[in-house]
C-alpha cells in the first residue's frame, strides 16, 4: 500500500512539474516573440527588439523571464524529461491500482482520438501564440471542410474492410464538370445545374466502384486506384490542361461561389462550415439508425456471417461506394467555389488527408469498428497539425513527411489495439 501510494504521489509530482516547467518556457517565449521553437538568431533578434523599450536597471520580473528565454531548450527538455519520468511512474501505478489502469485502457482505447486532440491542442498552444484563438479555429475548420467531407466518403470504405484512393480525383473532375456548367450556360440556374450535374458525376462514379467490388469481386485498392487515373485523366482532358476560371460577370457565378466563400452571421459561419456539418449529421443518422448503417458494421467485422444472416452485401458496398462517390462530389463543389477556379490538379493528394483522418480517428483497417463523429476528430487533427506548420514557417516539403510519419503512427496504434 505505501509503494503504492508512493508511485501515485510521484505520478502527480513529476507531471505537476513537467507542465509548470513548459508553461513557464512558453510564457517567457511569448514575452519576446509569438513561437516557441525559432533559431538562434530569429531569438537574439526578439530579445534585442524587446529590451530596447525596457528601462535599465531591468525589474527583477524582467530578468527573471530574459534568463528563462536565454535556456529556453533546455527548460523545455527538463520539462519533457519530467513528464517522461511521470507517465513511467504511472504505469507503475497502473500495475498497482486495477481501477486506474481501467481508466487508462478505456481512455486510450475508446476515447484515443478525443485524447489526441486535447494533446496536440495543449501543445500546437504552446508553439504559436496566435494558435488557440477564435479566428485561427474557424480558419481551421474552413480549411478542413472539403477533406473532412472526403474523409467522411472514406470513412465508408475502410468501415467495409476496403478503401477508396479515388475520391482526391472524382472531386477534381466533378469540381471541373460544374465549372463548364456555370461558363457555358446563360442563366441564373446554371449553379443549381452544376451542383446537380455534379453530384450525379459522384453518385454514378461510385456506382462504378461499387459494381466492379461487389458484383465482380475485385479488389477496392485496383479498382479505386483504375478510377483514380481515370477521372485525374478525364479532368485534364475537359481542362484541357489549363484552369477553368469563373467570372464574376456569369449569371451562374454569386450562387455557385457562395457555396466556398460566403459566410453567415456577420462572417462569423463560413457556409463550408455548416455543409460539412451537416453531411456528418446525415452520415451519423445513416450509420447509426438505419438498418443500412447496422448491415455495414455486421459486413465489416464479418462478411461471410452477413451473407449467411441474409444481409444482401452486395448492395450494401455498392450504395456505400456510391455514397463515397457523393461524398467527393460534394467535396468538389466545395474547392471550386472556394477560389472561383477548377484547376486540372484539383483535389490530387487530398485522398491522403482523407485516409489518414479516417485512421486518426481510430477507424480500424480490418473493418467493422469505428465512429464516424471520430473521422472529424481526425480531420480536425490534421488541419491543426497544417495550420501549426503554417504558423511555425515550416517548409511544406517537411509537411507532407510529417503527415506521412503521422498515418504510419496512427496504422501501428490500429495495429497494436488489435492485437490486445
């Protein structure tokens, strides 16, 4: 019992000092300069700018925080090293205390996305000044809007036990397809036409995938990967290589643009916003309360035991893939309304964002586990880890490493809860 109660005093001790020490080196940070982790002389430059409108002899705060700023890095690894010490002292705990362990289980296991976010929310804090603030956030979930969407598509793929690499692709050539429709047509209507035609694209575009899976017995990486050549080929063909400008003079144009671009409640709500909401709203219904949702989780954890029950698989993975094939044409409409263009290019890689929200938020590859609702938790995590390499001036070259290394830690998580 003393050990026992040793290790949780100790537990709480390291922690307590851990987050003490770091929030002390953020906080002399943010006297100087808006981020943490700047070079030597970007630092040097800060303090010089600072002290220069400080009154010497310097008050005993002043020199307390320029002497925490001049050991800024190793504050910051006495305070990791502190918190190293007391998750080791945790575990210790845990060993010791059935019911903490219990908590901790329950906590990385059924709410690891959410723990996620709280984790990399407290840190992407601590990096940028400029970070946890209302308008950084709505930045933020504007910027996610279209891929969370895609995410959502590919959220009923993987849920299946497959996947689909196609939906970056069907939303660049749908996105094109509804750009045509506004320049070539004369009327008012031309935007409502264009989302029409548009969503059409996606459903039958899905439609596709879903035969050649489900009827033909396939494999959904070979026929989404044929789908995403095909529809990436398509769009440089009606593009002609070149971009689709909308101008502002097209009857079609403020009704079509307004869907990426206008916001509600005196620019408060950006319309991307409020469409991704409520796709997720009806994704959630879907998934949740229908029969339909039910035979998807049934289908994958077990699709040979779905067949014996009566479920009608086939049908079922064809209207997932083409709900997919919504997903991205909605997507789509999102990106070239946004900046008023539809470039050949559009949507290429945003399948990897897509995938790896869906894997972020704790979708399991093997099928048949996951919630949808974490899919956005994921999606939300991926434009904070974005919007935090943007703040922090970090090439995007190292950004798509990061991103990659980010799926491949979230994959091995997957990996190691199956096995427990």
């Amino acid at each position: 019992m003393r050990k026992k109660s040793r290790n949780l005093v100790l537990t709480l001790l390291f922690l307590g000092l851990g987050i003490a020490v770091i929030l002390l080196a953020v906080n002399a940070s943010r006297v100087f300069h808006n981020a943490l982790l700047i070079g030597y002389d970007a630092r040097q430059t800060a303090v010089d700018k600072v002290t220069a409108a400080w009154a010497e002899p310097y008050s005993a705060q002043q020199g307390f925080w320029l002497w925490v700023y001049g050991n800024l890095y190793p504050a910051l690894g006495l305070g990791v090293l502190f918190l190293a010490a007391g998750i080791y002292f945790m575990k210790l705990y845990n060993g010791q205390s059935e019911r903490s362990a219990k908590i901790t289980k329950t906590v990385l296991s059924n709410y690891r996305p959410i723990a996620i976010l709280v984790l990399v929310t407290a840190v992407f804090s601590c990096l940028h000044a400029r970070f946890l603030t209302v308008g950084n956030f709505t930045n933020i979930l504007k910027q996610i809007s279209h891929y969370a969407i895609l995410a959502a598509g590919v959220y009923f793929a993987i849920l299946l036990g497959g996947i689909d690499i196609s939906v970056g692709s069907v939303a660049g050539f749908s996105g094109a397809v509804g750009a045509l429709c506004i320049t070539h047509m004369d009327t008012p209507l031309s935007a409502l036409v264009a989302v029409v035609v548009c969503l059409m694209i996606g459903a039958l575009s899905g439609l596709m995938n879903g035969y050649f899976i489900a009827r033909r017995g396939l494999q959904p990486m070979i026929v989404t990967l044929a789908s995403m050549s095909i529809f990436r080929g398509a769009t440089m063909v009606i593009t002609n290589g070149a971009a689709i400008s909308l101008n502002k003079t097209l009857p079609g144009y403020e009704l079509f643009s307004a869907l990426g671009q206008r916001s509600l409640f005196n620019g408060l709500l950006p319309l991307p916003i409020i469409i991704m909401a409520i796709v997720y709203a009806i994704v959630y219904y879907m998934l949740n309360i229908t029969p339909f949702g039910r035979h998807m989780y049934a289908i994958g954890g077990n699709e040979e035991a779905s067949l014996l029950s009566g479920i009608d698989v086939a049908r079922t993975k064809a209207a997932a893939h083409m709900a997919s094939g919504l997903m991205a044409a909605i997507a789509g409409i999102i990106i070239t309304a946004r900046v008023a263009s539809a470039t050949p290019t559009a949507g290429e890689g945003y399948e990897m964002d897509a995938i790896a929200a869906v894997v972020i938020g704790g979708t399991s590859l093997r099928g048949g586990e996951g919630k949808v609702l974490y899919t956005l938790v994921g999606a939300l995590i991926i434009g904070m880890l974005n919007n935090i390499l943007n703040l922090t001036n970090v090439s995007a070259y190292y950004q798509t490493i990061v991103k990659g290394v980010v799926i491949l830690t979230a994959v091995l998580l997957d990996a190691r809860s199956q096995k427990r």
